[in-house]
C-alpha cells in the first residue's frame, strides 16, 4: 500500500516525470559526427520508451508526446535540408570543393539515413568529371513516405514492413512497396490543371507484394461503380492478386461494395476528376489507379486497403476472399 502511495506521488510529480525524461531528451551529442546507424539505434530506443512510457498516466502522455513531436520534427527538418542541399550540390550552387559540399551534404544525411537506409551518402551520389550527380537511390528518396506518427518512425526505424511486421524484408533493388492512396497525397502537375495527378510514394521497409494496383471506376452507361486489378501479370505467379481477384468476385454481391467506391471518388480532389476520365471527362466512364494493400497497415491514413475501404474486420475480409476462391472453383467445374 505504501509502494503504491510513494508510485503515485513519482508519477504525478512533474518536475520528477521531466527529470527523468530530460535525459531521454538530451542527444544533440549524436547529431556531431555520429554514424547514422548509431542515431538509428539510439533513435529506436528513445521512440520505444516514449510509447512505453506515454502509456503509464496521463503526465506521462503528454511529456512523451512533445518530445515524440521533437523527434519527428528533427528528423523532418533534416529530411529536407538534405534534400535541397544535395539538389544544390548537384545543381553546383554549393560553395567550395567537392569534398567540402559531400561534407555539407552529409551533415543532414543522419537521420534521413537512419529512416530510410544506412548507406545513402554512398549510394545517392555518383562522380562526374569534376561534379556530382544523383543516382536512381536519390529518386527513391525523393518519393519516398514522410512518417507522420512516432509509431510509423519507429517501424521505418526499425527496417519494419507496414502490412506483416516482417523485419528487414528489403530483398530486390526496391526501396519498398509503392503505395497510391485512392485521394490523400501530393497533387502534381502543371498551372492550367490540364494534366493533374497524385503522387504515390514508397514505403521503405515494406514487402513490394502486399501492395496492388487496382481500377476504380465508374461506368456512365449502368450508373455504377465497380473495381478490377490495373494490371494482371501473365509473367509472374500473382500471389496476392489472385487473392485480390477472389475479395473482389465475393464483394461485388455485397451491399457495401459499391457505395464504398462511389465514396472514394467523392474523397477525391476534384481537380483530379477529369483528367482521370477514359472519355475526356464530364458524364462519361471515370476511372482512377491506386495501389492499395489488402489489410490495414500500420499507418495513419484510413483507406489505403481493401480491409478499411469497405469498413471490415480482418476476419472478414479473409471471408470474403475464400468465399471468392470458392466462387472461381464453382465457375471453372460448370464450365
Ligand atoms: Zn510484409
């Protein structure tokens, strides 16, 4: 009973709560020269405690959510002065010699690194002549997610996949998987809105295969709306796509299926509807590609699976692609 009173009083004194988490908070050390597989470890440690200890009382909440927040901009911050330092480098608009401008650039690569991979000084840049020029690496960081959750920092910090918690799956010359969300994203394009598009990103860390383009469209003619796989590849074994292809052949009977869809393409900007239209637009056919998982990912945005999409369970959504596979095996034995 004593323990618990002496607990309490710990617990609900702040000076005591922000003493403890001061040297949590204290790493500016890191930042001087340390190798960004350091500030990545360090980095996993201090995401980890402040989930642990934002879970202990309310206090706690709120002093490890501003220093989540502290973390999460720090790593912004630097994400994007490397970025622009490494474009102006390439662009020669950097002052002194190459080795200096490598050792400009560098300095920001930390945490940019610890997120989305250790070796990005080395692998972003190549030698010309007497200049440097980006490599395909440096795209990839360019589309690459920003993480906007502590939880979503800690999975990219931790080489963790979105969809299955796998760790370290990176196993071709992808960064990840590439996600477009149905409506949530970075518009591009030119000034007069004549080509508009969103962009995808990448997802470092996270298995290529959960990932599948899809079609969303909306057939004038029968007022409706339907989906179907963008692409069906003859040449490789479609492992999740013919998983797809059975959640789809089930859900298109089911009451929720197509309100939902129609959903989507009123979350949409509507600068993106026309030029996404097959018929240039107005009252004809509309379709849109996104590149969606099947369950809900561990990540912010809502709707970027067929799980949270359509508003089910996980169960649920394994139901229906059985039922599917079922389906496809009754129309193979009539035929
Ligand atoms: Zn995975």
């Amino acid at each position: 009973m004593a323990a618990a009173v002496v607990m309490g009083e710990v617990f609900e004194n702040e000076d005591l709560v922000k003493l403890i988490l001061r040297k949590t908070a204290n790493w500016s050390f890191l930042m001087s020269g340390a190798a960004a597989d350091t500030l990545r470890i360090r980095a996993v440690e201090r995401a980890r405690l402040c989930l642990t200890l934002a879970t202990v009382n309310w206090l706690f909440f709120r002093l490890t959510k501003g220093f989540a927040q502290s973390m999460m901009q720090a790593f912004r911050e630097d994400a994007l002065a490397f970025r622009d330092l490494a474009f102006a480098m390439c662009d020669k608009a950097l002052p002194g010699s190459i080795q200096e401008q490598l050792a400009t650039v560098r300095e920001r690569s930390l945490w940019p690194a610890a997120v989305y991979g250790t070796s990005l000084m080395e692998d972003a840049f190549c030698r010309v002549d007497n200049s440097v020029a980006f490599t395909q690496e440096f795209q990839f960081l360019l589309s690459s997610r920003m993480p906007t959750h502590i939880v979503e920092m800690l999975d990219m910090l931790e080489r963790r996949c979105v969809c299955c918690n796998a760790y370290n799956v990176k196993v071709t010359n992808k960064p990840g998987a590439w996600g477009l969300h149905p409506y949530a994203g970075p518009l591009r394009g030119d000034a007069n809105d004549t080509y508009v598009y969103l962009q995808g990103s990448w997802l470092p860390h996270t298995c290529e295969s959960h990932f599948v383009e899809v079609l969303f469209f909306r057939n004038a003619e029968l007022q409706q709306f339907d989906m179907h796989m963008y692409n069906n590849y003859a040449d490789r074994v479609p492992g999740e796509e013919i998983r797809f292809n059975h959640f789809i052949r089930a859900a298109r009977g089911q009451f929720w299926f197509r309100p939902n869809i129609a959903r989507l393409f009123d979350e949409r900007n509507p600068r993106l509807r026309f030029v996404d239209s097959h018929h240039g637009g107005g009252g004809g056919d509309c379709q849109f590609v996104a590149s969606i998982c099947m369950y809900a990912p561990r990540m912010e945005l809502t709707d970027w699976s067929l799980q949270s999409i359509f508003g089910l369970t996980r169960a649920c959504v394994t139901a229906m692609v059985r039922r599917g596979s079922a389906m496809a095996r009754e129309e193979r034995l009539l035929k």
